[in-house]
C-alpha cells in the first residue's frame, strides 16, 4: 500500500516546527524543539529525531511516512547539506538530511532551502495548484524566491538558484544589505526593510506622523502597517514605495520566464491591498508589452502558521534516497 | 532508419537563410531569399518552399529530413506562429510553422525566436555541449537570450520567457528602448547601443578621439570597435562601460537561475577580450557571494556565418508535429 503520510520540518534560527501531514495537506500531528539550544549539531538531532519519533508514532510509526521534507536556510536539495547558514548555530556544511534519515531507520529525507519549500507547499496544497510556472516570493525578514519552471523547481547546476531577493533594484548608492552588497531587493522590501524605509523618512521628512510616538530603532513593519491602518500618511506612502519597488522587480522576473503567477508569502502580506496594489500598479507601469495583463500577483493559499512545515512536507511526496 | 538530416531556417527582417544540416552540426546544402520582397506571407512561403525544395532534393529528398527548425523574431514555440513582430513585412499572427509544413509534406516544423534557437544551437553543437544550465545573450542589432534549466529551454507560460534584453538596468532616467520603456539593458549593451553610447560620450566630452573624424550619425559599433583596436581611449572606454553593464546585469541573471555558463553569442562578440574583460570584473564585484566564481562566460562555438541556420536547425531533432 502507498503510504499515506509524509513529515515536514521547517528549520528557523530559533524553532524547528514539524509534523506529519496527509495527502490533501492537513497537518495531522505537530510539535517543535529549540534550535537554538544545541550548539552542537549531534545533539540537536538527537532532540529531533526523538521529538520526531513521538508525532510519527501517533500516526502510526515510520511505515506509514512516504517521506520527510525539510526547509532550512541554505538548504542544498542536491548535496542535502546546510551550507554555511549565517543564523543558525552550527557552521561549515552540515549534512542535515542524512544525519536525520540515519536517526531514523533510513526513511527518505530531502532537503531545501525555506523559499523552495514554500514554492513546492504552493504547488501541491495552495495557490499555484495546476500551474507548471510560477515564482514564490517570500517576504519576511528577509525575501527569498522559490521558481518553478515547467513544473520543476528550478535549482540551477549548484542547487542555489532562486536568490531573487538579492537582484540589484537601485544600482547606485543602494542600501546595504545583509549579503554584504549594496541596493539589494531584500534591503528595501523585507519586513525589515520596511522598517528601515520607515527611520528614513521620519528622519528626512518633517510631516506628522504617528510613527513619531516610538522609539525610531524598535519599530517594526507591524508597527508601519498598524500605522498605515490608522491611516497615517507617512506609513501609507511606506507601502505604497515598498510595493512599487515589488512591482518594478516583478517586471523583471517576468522577462525572465514568464510565469503565469507570482506568488506572495510571509509575514508582509498581511498588509493585503496596502501592498497589493501598489505591486500591481507598478508591475502594469513596467511590464514588457508581449507579457501584458499576463501574469497574476497573488497572495499565498497555504495558512501561515502552517505553511512553512506544510511546504517542507510537500518535498516528501518526491522520493529521492539520500 | 532514422532520418539522417535536419533543415534549419533563419528568418530576418532582410533575408531568410537556410540549410539542410546533418548531426554533427555541418550545413550540407544552404541558400537564402529575400524576406522582405512579400508583403502577402502566402507569396513569401511559396518562394521559401521551393527554394527549401532544392536544397533537400540535393541532400536525397524530404524522406532525409527528421524535422525542420525556424528561428524567426516573435516566434512562438507553443504557438508554431510569428505574434506581431516589428520588424517583419506580415502584420498580427502568421502560423508559419504549420504555413511551411503544409506546403512540404507535412513534415514536422518547429518554430521559436532567434535567441532561443541559438541556445539550442549552443547546446546541440556548440560551447553548451553537455550544459544542462547555460543563458545565451545575442548582443546584435537587439539583445535577446535564451535561457536553459534542467536540459529544458525556458518558454515560459505563454512561449515568450527569455527577453532578458528588456529587464531594466537603469531605473532613472533610463534611455528610451524600442520596446517603448526606459533603461533596458539592450538600449545600451546592443549594437546599436554601443553606437548610442559613442555619439553620447563625444557630445558630453572634450578629449580627442578618432570617432571625431566620423558623421556621428553614421557611427557604429563596428566604427567604435575599430578605434578600440587601435587604442583610442573613448573607442576603449566605451567598451569598458558597455561590458560592466552586461557584467553587472549576468549577476543578477545568475542569481535567478544559477546556470553554469554564460555564453555571449552574436556581432559585438567579435570585439573579443575588449568586452569580455569588463564582463568579468564587474561579474565579479557584484556577484552574491554563493555564486562567487562558479558560472563561467563563454564566447559562442558557432560560426557566426553558420550559427542561426545551425540554431535552428537543432529545433528539427526535436520531433514535434504541428
């Protein structure tokens, strides 16, 4: 018999999340350890692998898993290493599908990084079901990018394409950005990013603004779009800039390979039309005649608490021995 | 017994090229006529065909030809047509593939645009041999690309992925491109923007150049080539601007689709090491630094005479009945 479940653990800096999910994509058991509380990586698999072994059994033990799916930062799909994570403790190459499959009786493992996992959740159990072509772009902290093409996720020959939060949106004096360049994507239009764009402005305008009431270096991007709902100028033209800017980039992406949809994820589409619309304004302003009116911009189908361990599961369906 | 040979059509806005090919990429039999002499497309596939007649009567007859490609601007892979292309006599939509079989037997006609036959081109006979994961750019007239993942060329969802000639490289104040919006990187790394640039530089700028000597309107990249060659620094700079742009904008190309290979292919790679030097470097300082040092960029293998034909005849091993 086919078996019916597959895992997916999201691996974060600060919690690893997991659970074993069914076929229509309902996670059936969870549970989560600290990432961070093993500096060696050893004994945090072995925190794993039994944290692991207690929501498998309550779904009937480790016949029933087809596969276990993992999304990581750096996450290497060929190699199934981690490699060279800058926010998780263990350095160097870490071969982390591997090290759980052996801890676990040798059941399937496959690994990538957290951006493909979103774009493979978004293709078996959310907004791009049926689609072979389609870019996920995930804004959070940072902004990552899963591509599929044909119906494949795109890797490249290295296992790392897909860095399209790091395509160079303003050339010259563009804002640092965490990968060490300048005008990076990601600099402007991350959660964090946001906020960075919120310090500027209240620093170089001088007009009203609720924002003004917080510590400037403690506000975040929720703090912009609770203002932004208040309907605070300044707050408004925040959003207005950062999906603008989304829009331009998309323009790109689409001469790229032409996807019939990009996909939001993350903790920035929760600002819904405030960013939306500018997005779209934008990306109809910029867009190569031959793509108009082409490719959709849509939100992410997969609900948020869930979707990260649900798009790392999703890779569990692909068998592929480690 | 397979079929021993393919026949590959070049379409342009002057001339169409053509040749029977056999499967280590030598043109047998080659003729050419006049693109632009038929207004009436039904005129123009009529003189095509018997001209294509001759050539395959001299290989030993249709029964030798497993398929025929065509390279043609707009051409459209999913489609078999040429969509509203600017620079071609036949207005709308002419479903050429099918127009050309008809008139020979039915043999299979596959069609796609220029840029994308000169990819397969690469990978069939030339430097992508055994590449799964390459880009090819055309610097001609226009800049256009064709871009494989996986084995696969990218068509996208719509058959037209790949303008990476049209992503915008300067969002402000960008030169006016022919696509009608601004700072596209084929307004300034394309033949014509090599020309542009020339006739700028000597307006702006007070110092001494042997481009002085010409008709500034008359100027080509040819003209800015041979003043290079004989160390005029205005000839050289230009060259250093043109190949730091195409440098800067692989950078961000690679972190889409992280191919192994880069490969320049077209008119402007003739001025050699003058622009693959400032290729490079700016290659280098702006590259994130997970690709550091891992795709290549390769001048095209085929013979710039050969290499459209050749392109498109790779298309003909494909078998793909309109």
């Amino acid at each position: 018999m086919e078996k019916p479940y597959v895992v997916g653990i999201d691996i974060g800096g600060t919690n690893s999340v997991f659970g074993v999910v069914d076929a229509r994509g309902t996670i059936l058991y969870s549970s989560s350890i600290k990432t961070s509380k093993h500096a060696d990586v050893n004994d945090y698999i072995d925190e794993l692998a039994q944290a692991l072994r207690m929501v498998i059994d309550q779904a009937g033990g480790l016949d029933k898993i087809k596969g276990i799916g993992v999304g990581a930062p750096n996450g290497n799909y060929f190699s199934g290493c981690i490699e060279f994570a800058p926010n998780l403790p263990w350095k160097g190459k870490i071969p982390l599908a591997q090290l759980i499959s052996e801890k676990l009786d040798g059941v399937p493992v496959t690994l990538t990084n957290d951006a493909n996992a979103a774009a493979i959740g978004e293709m078996t159990y959310g907004a791009a079901r049926g689609m072979k072509d389609f870019i996920v772009i995930t804004l959070g902290t940072g902004v990552g990018s899963g591509i599929v093409i044909g119906g494949n996720l795109v890797y490249g020959h290295d296992g790392f394409a897909g860095e399209l939060g790091h395509v160079i949106v303003r050339r010259n004096n563009g804002r640092m950005c965490g990968c060490g360049r300048q005008g990076c994507l990601e600099a402007y239009t991350s959660a964090t990013g946001v906020a960075r764009t919120a310090r500027e402005y209240l620093e170089i305008r001088n007009d009203d603004s609720v924002l003004r009431d917080l510590d400037p270096d403690a506000i975040t991007s929720k703090d912009v779009f609770d203002a932004a709902m208040k309907g605070d100028p300044i707050a408004l033209e925040i959003f207005k800039t950062t999906g603008t800017m989304l829009g331009e980039a998309f323009a790109d992406f689409i001469a790229f390979s032409s996807p019939e949809a990009i996909i939001l994820f993350g903790g920035l589409t929760k600002a819904g039309d405030l960013i939306m619309n500018p997005i779209k304004e934008a990306l109809d302003k910029n867009i190569l005649k031959v793509f108009e009116g082409k490719a959709k911009v849509l939100f992410s189908q997969l609900k948020e608490s869930d979707a990260a361990v649900l798009g790392a599961s999703a890779l569990g369906w692909e068998v592929k021995e480690v």
